[in-house]
C-alpha cells in the first residue's frame, strides 16, 4: 500500500483518516493475505467468480479509492470493506478457511470500525429508522434469495448481535426493533 503524502492526508476528513489507519493495520495483519489484492480468478481457474461476484472487492483497490478522495464517508469507505467480506463468503463454503477467514476479519472490522464512527463529525447525527422504513426492510427481507439470506443474517449477526434471537437452532428471528441505525 502506497504511503499517502501529507497533503493528501489533510483532504481527508478525520473520519477517513483514521479508516486509513484501520486499513493499513488489517492489511499488515499476517493472516490478510486472500485480501489485499483482487481474486486472481484466471490464475486460480475460478472460471465461476466473474459470474458469482458482480462487484469484486481488495484491500489495495480500497486504498486507491482512498488516496484518490473516491470516498465521500466513513460509510462509503465500510460498504467498499464489507464487500470483500461479503464476496469472499458467498464464494466461499461456510465451513471453508476462507469463510473462516472473512467472518474473523468482520468481527474485527466492525469493532474498530464502531469507535471511528463515534468520533467521525462526517457521519452527523444517525437518526433512527422510521417505521414505515422497519416496515420495508420487513417485508424486503422476504424477498431476498435463500442463498443470500445467510449472508444477511451474518452481517447483522456481526454488526448488531443483539438483533438476532438464536434461542430456536432450526429457527432464527430477526427483531428490527433492535438494529440500531449504524
């Protein structure tokens, strides 16, 4: 990852600069490997990723939108980071290294992620959702392919824990109640 110049650094809000920081530490982390550069599908023979990976996602694509002021938010930054491990696990098997991997990486990224948001003066005031909107994501959530619907129980299960009710092993529910609007 290039090292961003002074002046650049300063065009970032403080937000971003420290999304930079949680960046450039999750990409020394040892084990970061699958996810510093794009899936060199040809290479692999991954014939399928291209079919099954619409927007493909890195670490080092990540910095280049960053160094180049792509980025309007923290947000816009954490959506381009949860994409890479959204990719991976929908490629991936769930019992797979890989998968293991990504989930390992989310949990890290959104505790880090969480104390960036608190301090970020770009983000404002995140209102709660109204009900007319708890209403749409309801009824949405029904629609949702069932092969994509693990991915967004596991989103929500990293990033709002306390949203998912896993009392029921053959049965999980979702209380909308309780996402919180970050």
């Amino acid at each position: 990852m290039a090292a961003m110049s002074k002046r650049k650094r300063s065009k970032l809000s403080k937000g971003l600069q420290e999304c930079q920081k949680l960046l450039q530490f999750m990409t020394k982390h040892k084990e970061s490997a699958p996810f510093r550069e794009p899936v060199d599908w040809k290479a692999w023979n991954l014939f399928d990723y291209p079919k099954l990976i619409k927007h493909p996602m890195d670490f080092h694509t990540i910095s280049t939108k960053l160094e180049g002021g792509e980025y309007g938010s923290t947000l816009d930054f954490a959506k381009d980071v949860r994409l890479v491990w959204t990719n991976c696990k929908t490629y991936n098997q769930d019992e797979s290294e890989y998968y293991k991997l990504a989930s390992k990486f989310s949990k890290l990224f959104e505790q880090r992620f969480a104390k960036i948001v608190q301090i970020d003066e770009d983000i404002g005031e995140l209102k709660d959702p109204t009900m007319e909107e708890k209403t749409a994501f309801s009824r949405n959530i029904f629609n949702i392919e069932p092969e994509h619907l693990g991915n967004v129980v596991t989103m929500l299960d990293e990033r709002c824990e306390k949203c998912i009710d896993k009392e029921d092993p053959d049965e999980i529910e979702i209380n909308i109640d309780l996402i919180d609007a970050r």
